[in-house]
C-alpha cells in the first residue's frame, strides 16, 4: 500500500477519491485561477446581454476549478455547482462596489434568468444553505499557504527541523484557529470535521456499496417495511441520542445470521476492493487540515526551494526542487551545474598554481614517502553543508573576501591532504574552527552586523597553514627575515612652547641603491628623520642568494 | 374607463387578483415553513422582502430554501384549510369598489365596469364559506362611494375560521403561534402592496391599448 495515498468520500457522492499526500497540497496552493476568473468574467460579461448564463463557459470554467483539488472535483455537483455564479457575484460586488445586500435587492423582482441565478444564489447565502465558494477557495488557498510556511518554513535552513518540532507548530496553528473560534462563540458543530469510516459505515453506505446492501436489503426487507419510521429525526437534534437511534436501527437485525457461502462470496468480491480506510470530510478546510496531520504522521515533510522560494516535498537533503523554472532546467540541476562549475574551476586554479611550481622549483626527490589520506563521506558532506552555510551568507554575515580565504584554506587542506602534507587531525581541527564562525556568522546574519572573531586555534596547534604554494624566492625572505632596525628618532615636542627642531641638512649617500632604501623607509614612516639619526640607521643589504631547496626546506617539516 | 378592450381589461385584472389571493395563501404556507427547522437560517424580514416584491409569484421564496409539502406544511394539508384560498380571493374581491379610486386623468372604472370585475373573480372559485368574511361588495362600494375610510385589511377572519375549522392550526404549539402572529402583518403589508400592483395593472391596460392598435 503507498504510504502517501489515502482515500476520502464525500456526503451526496458515492464514488471514492484519492489525495496524494503534500503533492495534492503544493498542488492547491500553487493553482493559478486566473484562467478560471476570466472565463466566469466572460459569463457574466455575455449573460448580461442575452439575460441567461451561457452554459458552455460555465463547464469549462467549472471543469478549470475543478482540477485545484480532488474535493473541489467530489463536489463538483453539489457544494461546488454554482461556484461560476459565485464567481460573478464576487465581481460584481467587487466592481461596482456593492453589498450581498443591494446585489440581493436589485434581483429580487428577476426579470431574467441571470438575475434569477444571482438571487437564488444570494438568497442561499442569507439562508445559510450555501456561502460563497469561489471566495472560499481563494481564502482557503492562502490559508493553506500560511499553514505550509507556518509549520515548514525556517529561516536557518542548516537546522533540520525535527519531528516534534513540526507536530509543536502545526498543532500551535490548529490551536490558534480552534482558540478564536472558542472565543468568539463558534459552536463546536459548526467548524469544519473530517470522520474515520470504512465504506460500510458511510452515511450513504447502502448506496456506496451497493451490492451488498441490496442482498441484505432482500434479507430484511420484510421487517424493514413494517418498521417505524425514523426520518422525522432529520429535523431534530440527534446529538446526544446518537446509540439509541443506532440501537433502534440495529433491532430489525440483531437476530441476523451469517449468510451462506455463496452470499459471502458475493459480498466478498464486492467488497475487496473497497479501501479499508476512508475518510469522509465535510469541507475543505477539514480535507487540507487532515492532509497536514497524515503528512506529519507519515513523515513526509516540505521544504522551502533555496533557489526559487517555493516548497517541495523532502525525499533526500536536496535543498533545491524539482520544479522546471523559466530557464528551462530545474533548480536543483541548475544547483548541480552550479557546483559542477565551481569544481572545475578550482581544478583549473590548482592545475594553474601546479603548473606554476617546477617553473620556480626544481623537484627534488623526496627524502621520505608522503601518505595521501582519503577523506571520508562524512567530512565531506560536514564541509559541504559548511560551504553552503557560509556561502548563504556572504555579505549579511560574512564578507567576501573573509568567504574566499576561508574556502581558499578549506580547499588547500584537502589538496594537502590527498598529497599527503596535512593530517585529518588539521582538517578537524579546521573543521572545529568552521563550525564556531559558522554560529557567529549565522548570529550575525540575524542581527544584521559584522560576525564576532573567532580564534584560529587550528592555526596554533598547526604552526604550518595550509598555504598555496608560492615562489621560492617570497618564501626565502620569510623564512631568513631580514633584523628590524631600531625606529629612527624624529623631532620631539618637549612642550608647547618649547619646541626641538633641528636645521635642515640635505642627506649624503654613497650609492644609488643606499639613496633609494633610505627613500623607502623615510616615505613609509610618514615622517622626516633627522640626519644625525639617519646616520645610526642601520641598514643591512644582503644581495640574493639563489639556491636550490627541497620541499621540506621550503615549507617545513609536517607532521 | 376606457379600455379598448373592456373585457381583456377585466379579465386582466380579475386574473392578478386571483393570483394575488393565491400568492398570499402560499407566502402563508411558505413563511410558515419557517419553523419546522430554519427558524434562525432564514430572516423573515427577508421572507417579506421577496413575498412583497413579487405579489403574484411567491415561488421566489424557494430561493430561501422554503419548501411546502407535507413535512414542513402537515398541518396545513388538509380540506379545511385548503378552503382558505377561496376565502381569501373573497376578500380581496369585495375591496374591488376600491379601484374606483385610480384615476387615469379625469377618467376612472364605473361601477358596471367593477361589478363585471366582481363577477369575474368570484367565477373563478371565490367563495365565502361559512360567511366568515363579515364585509360585502356592498358595503364596500357604499362606503368608496359616501368617501369614508374602509376598515384596514386584516387577517382577523382568517384566525375566525382556523380557530373554529382546522384544528391542526388551532391547537397551541411554537409553530401555530408563529402563524397567528405572521398573518396579521403579512395580510395588511400584501394587501397595500397588491392595491399598487392592480393600480399599475389598470394603467397599464387603458395605455396598452393604443400602441396594440398601433401594431
């Protein structure tokens, strides 16, 4: 049996109907009436000059309408049937700017039978014997919607909403409901139910399954016949009385005994097709309430698409849906594109920057065998989801420029890695490091400021970062700095009125290359330095010492 | 009056009177169903409303879900009251002298032309039974005549006989109760309503007439 079908009746229809859990839902929601607006625009439009309503339109419009939800389509003869005049008269009212009341009043003498309808129809409101259903379906629409984003809807996707969490807010939102209803007096009766049946105890279930009732009709119809009459009860209150009519009923058939083999075989293929569980709605607000509680039950979930803002049923931790968009792919291909792009031109970046190294190193054999270690699925997916968090919010809690040097590093570890120069521990602890900035970005993104500093602790534990890898040269200067000479002395105030200036005397150098560095630093400090403390400057030039060197000397040696 | 066709005129008339009694016996019948199990799904003020608005087709009243038949009318089902309709285009009919009040111009109906009327509507089925309806032609085209107030339009001989005849309505219960007070509203606001239609109708045939004859 499929988990996510379940089967409903409904009063005055024998037939049976299927609602397909969330699908009928997100159906519903997303069902554009616009084509059936117009159509019962252009009935009113026409029926105004010929005086009656053209029944062509009215089956087509009817026919649209009828495709927004299996109720709507049970009820297509009955509650729904005048859903096109509804329509008309919610135009009228909204175009001329009337009431129900002066609508009502300007039909009550028809002289057509297009004024005849509306009157029927607004007579029925006032009767309460009907209400507006082309309204109903538009409110009940964004209701649903409300419900969805109520129960479904997040704003930190990255936090997987738990069952219980979802069962808390939709029974929050029924609570809600069920406490204005309360409070403004709404009878218990009067909101709408959905009732548990099988076909056997329907309402019409000697209609529903005809057969059967037939052969048992003929078992007892004698009885039936002199049996007193029980209709007068329609018009009475059975509430509480509701055994003893059962009771009175069951009478004419307490002594029944079990049919023969032939009559049970009979009722047996008759039956066995019938579901086992139906449910028989009265509205269908109870049938779009009792889908959100079977969905629930069922585990079966919504999401809001991350790429273009509308729900989806949940099947796997895809964030996008199925749902083909303008661009004539769906979301979660053009994610997958996306990614696949942004893959590839990290390989061409680490293809470039490898293609960039023997032309400044000269390989030399390793003096001991690297161990490349594979990343396992876990981690990956732990840097994916991490990747994705941040990438959300660069630019509300995170800039881009801190993004790109976070997954610049992300990337060079798992590089390091594979070639066997980083450790998982250094991942780890990277990983560790992520996690925190992650909650304060995502802190940050709600507050709407820049995220609070989060320690490197992976960069103390592990002196070497994972570092593209540079020019020998820049590297040597790093790792031979050059001795930072004492801060030459400048003029001193000693106090307001007594300042120390020395005289101006033009500075000597011997070489062209002494003149130029002494510039440099003159310009850096932003200041003039006096010639005598220029003199104990102590600048040391040390022509380049071109060399070959190893990896190891170049990096370090790793853990 | 002149009437290019008299006697088109008024068998006319004659026709929305006895349509007027009928109406007002089924807007009785209608209103009353009210009780059995709308009481307070349909407004009764609106039940009026359409009653008043369409004097000689109460079947709009349907369109408020009211129904007759023998659940909702059962005590209303039977000989003796089906006398009421009779009595009630009886009633109406002895107001006829009334018309004599609506003027086309100088012009009015004379009492030949009101006493064919008369005899018109009580041919087709008026009858005063038990003689429970007090006034007559008579006296009602003596008192248009002398230019004095007729007594209002009331349902009190409608009570008379239902009290004395059809005991289903005369016993006291929540529905009958309804009953006794509707009818003494309903029959004073139809029968002014029904005076302005049959005035309407008047006119309409002595202005019908010519442009017939221009066709």
């Amino acid at each position: 049996m499929n988990n996510s079908i379940v089967k409903f009746a409904v009063y005055d229809n024998n037939n049976f109907y299927k609602i397909e859990l969330s699908k009928t839902l997100l159906h519903f929601t997303e069902f554009d009436f616009t084509y059936f607006w117009e159509q019962c625009i252009e009935a009113g439009r026409l029926a105004r000059k010929s005086g009656r309503l053209p029944q062509n339109i009215i089956s087509n419009a009817k026919t649209v309408v009828s495709r927004a939800h299996p109720f709507i389509e049970a009820c297509l003869a009955t509650d729904y049937s005048e859903v096109v005049t509804d329509c008309i008269i919610e135009y009228i009212c909204h175009s001329e700017r009337i009431g129900l009341e002066e609508l009502w009043a300007r039909c009550i003498t028809p002289k057509n039978l297009y004024e005849t309808a509306i009157f029927r129809r607004i007579s029925e409101y006032k009767a309460n014997r009907a209400m507006n259903r082309w309204t109903s379906i538009v409110r009940l629409q964004e209701y649903a919607r409300n419900k969805i984003d109520f129960i479904f809807g997040t704003s930190e996707e990255d936090a997987p909403l738990t069952e219980e969490i979802i069962r808390t807010r939709k029974e929050y939102f029924d609570l809600a409901v069920s406490v204005a209803a309360n409070e403004l007096g709404c009878p218990d009766n009067a909101l709408p139910s959905v009732r548990l049946c099988t076909p056997a105890t329907l309402p019409n279930a000697a209609f529903a399954v005809s057969k059967v009732s037939k052969a048992i009709y003929r078992r007892f119809s004698e009885a039936l016949s002199q049996g007193q009459d029980m209709s007068a009860l329609e018009s009475k209150n059975c509430f509480k009385i509701h055994d003893q009519v059962a009771m009175e009923a069951y009478a004419y058939v307490k002594n029944m005994s079990r049919p023969g083999e032939i009559d049970m075989n009979f009722a047996l293929e008759a039956i066995r097709d019938n579901p086992t569980e139906l449910y028989l709605p009265d509205s269908l607000k109870a049938v779009i309430d009792l889908e959100f509680e079977l969905m629930i039950q069922r585990g079966i979930y919504m999401r809001k698409c991350e790429g273009c803002g509308r729900y989806f049923t949940v099947t796997d931790e895809n964030t996008r849906c199925d749902r083909i968009n303008s661009s004539g792919k769906t979301c979660r291909m053009q994610y997958e594109e996306l990614l696949e792009s942004i893959a590839m031109a990290a390989k061409a970046s680490m293809a470039d920057e490898t293609m960039e190294v023997p032309a400044v190193i000269v390989e030399p054999e390793p003096k001991q065998e690297q161990l490349s270690v594979t990343i396992s699925p876990e981690t990956e997916k732990r840097c994916q989801k991490l990747y994705n968090a941040l990438y959300k919010r660069v630019g509300k809690g995170i800039d881009e420029n801190e993004f790109k040097e976070w997954s610049q590093y992300l990337s060079n570890m798992k590089r390091n890695l594979k070639i066997g120069e980083a450790t998982l521990s250094q991942l780890d602890e990277f990983l560790d490091y992520s996690d925190r900035l992650c909650e304060e970005v995502k802190l940050a993104s709600k507050t709407k400021t820049p995220h609070a500093p989060v320690e490197k602790t992976y960069e103390k534990n592990n002196a070497p970062a994972p570092k593209p890898i540079e020019p020998i040269a820049e590297k040597q200067t790093e790792t031979q700095p050059e001795p930072i000479p004492a801060e030459p002395q400048v003029a001193t105030i000693v106090s307001s009125d007594e300042v120390i200036v020395k005289p101006f005397v033009p500075q000597t150098f011997d070489t062209l290359f002494d003149a130029f560095m002494a510039g440099y630093s003159d310009e850096e400090e932003g200041e003039k330095v006096a010639p005598e403390k220029r003199e104990k400057k102590h600048v040391e030039i040390k022509m380049p010492q071109w060399e070959r060197l190893t990896r190891e000397d170049a990096y370090g040696k790793k853990d | 009056m002149l009437f290019i066709n008299e006697t088109a005129a008024i068998n006319g008339i004659a026709d929305t009177i006895i349509k007027g009694g009928v109406s007002l016996y089924n807007a009785i019948k209608y209103i009353y169903s009210i009780t059995e199990k709308d009481f307070y799904n349909v407004n009764i003020k609106d039940a009026f409303k359409v009653v008043l608005n369409n004097i000689t087709d109460t079947d709009s009243l349907q369109a408020l879900g009211l129904r007759i038949n023998d659940r909702t009318c059962v005590e209303m089902q039977n000989e003796e009251y089906n006398r009421v309709l009779p009595m009630i285009v009886y009633s109406l009919a002895v107001r006829i002298p009334t018309l004599k009040n609506v003027k086309n111009g100088d012009d009015c109906m004379t009492d030949d032309q009101l006493y064919r009327l008369y005899t018109a509507v009580m041919e087709k089925g008026a009858e005063n039974y038990k003689d429970m309806i007090s006034e007559t032609f008579l006296e009602t085209k003596y008192l248009v005549r002398k230019g004095k107030k007729l007594p209002p339009f009331t349902a009190d001989w409608y009570k008379t006989y239902i009290y004395t005849n059809v005991p289903s309505l005369a016993e006291i219960t929540n529905k009958n109760m309804f009953l006794l007070g509707l009818v003494d509203v309903l029959f004073a606001m139809f029968y002014s309503c029904l005076e302005e239609e049959l005035h309407n109708k008047i006119i309409e045939f002595t202005a019908d007439m010519p442009e017939d004859e221009e066709k």
